[in-house]
C-alpha cells in the first residue's frame, strides 16, 4: 500500500485533473496484480524444497530405504525437460 500511495503521490496535480477516475483504477488495480502474483511466487519458491524434502524423507521411511527415492528423483529430472 506504501508503494501505491508514493506512485500516486508522485503524480502531478496536471496528471490527476487529467486523469479521470477509470484511469486510476486501472493504475491501482494493474499494481496490485503485480503484487499479489510476486507475492505468491515468492512464497511458492519458500514452501516448494521444503515440501519436496519432507516428502523425500517420509518416502525414505515408508519404502524402507533409497528405494523410496527413485520417483522424487525420477521426477526432478524430468520436469525442467
């Protein structure tokens, strides 16, 4: 919200008389986009190896050894293809 009160305080008064209502909202709207889709990139990144550890680990202990690693590995390999 700081970021949009600077981006909107940074406008002239020429650009705000000129600018009618519709404008700005789609100003407004366009920066929260942005913000929600970084946002949620950012936490996906974060949550992503820490999921793909636990689920390697309890494949570990559930088939009983390397064996279990097989598929997450298989599975890293071919997803950047």
């Amino acid at each position: 919200m700081m970021a949009l009160y600077q981006k909107v305080s940074k406008l002239t008064s020429f650009a705000i008389k000129s600018a009618n209502v519709g404008k700005l909202f789609n100003l407004v709207s366009n920066d929260l986009n942005t913000l929600e889709m970084k946002s949620f990139l950012f936490i996906s990144t974060i949550i992503s190896p820490m999921t793909l550890f636990f689920t390697c680990v309890i494949l570990y202990y559930r088939f009983g050894g390397w064996i279990g690693l097989v598929g997450p590995g298989v599975m890293m390999v071919a997803i950047p293809i």
